[in-house]
C-alpha cells in the first residue's frame, strides 16, 4: 500500500517569515488551515528573492508574507505568483481571496468583504 505523501503541488499558499518568530507563523498557517487552506511553512532561511524565484514555477498560486510589523497590525503580504501582484490585507481578506480565486468555499466571508 503506497503511503499519501504530500507533494509541492498539494498546497495552495507558502507562507514566508520575514522576521517573525516560528510561533506567529505556526499561528496564521493555523488560521489558515482551519479554513481549509493547504498551507506550507517555509523555514529553508533562504533570501526571499530566491524564495519567489522558486514558486513562480511551482504552481503554487500565492505566498503570504508574514512580517513583524504587519504581523502586529493583523495583516499579512498576499502575494499572487500568477498575476504578480502583491498587496497587504487581513488574514480574513486572505483567505477569501485565496478561497474565491481557487473555487473554494467561501460563503462565510463573503459577507465580511462586502
């Protein structure tokens, strides 16, 4: 029997730490994972230029970054690897965004957001 192993490609959102500490991270990928978000930490400590590169060929379609000052403000940077854009909302907006690009259910925030 083959074991499910997940691969790159099973997970909608990167979520990168810039300057954050691995509990405030541990907390958004909570966040999002209780919406049913596939989320992956990246702790590799790489620059984050070379962390973008990366993903844009991954397929993995955003990448939240997570830095201190926006961490305390409770919003995060949603990145858009397809569209290349980029722009700084909730972790709520994020998820909504995420949930409506992909198809995902997203019925509880959408009254939220309008």
């Amino acid at each position: 029997m083959m074991q499910n192993v997940k691969g790159i490609y099973d997970y909608v959102v990167v979520l990168i730490p810039i300057g954050v500490t691995a509990a405030k991270l541990l907390q958004t990928a909570d966040e999002l994972r209780a919406n049913g978000v596939r989320v992956k930490l990246d702790t590799s400590g790489r620059k984050l230029e070379n962390i973008l590169a990366s993903l844009s060929g991954s397929g993995i379609r955003y990448a939240l970054l997570v830095g201190e000052t926006e961490w305390k403000a409770g919003r995060v940077r949603l990145k858009d690897m397809e569209e290349r854009l980029e722009r700084e909302v909730s972790v709520d907006e994020a998820i909504f965004v995420i949930e409506k690009q992909l198809g995902l259910p997203y019925e509880q925030y959408s009254t939220k957001l309008s």
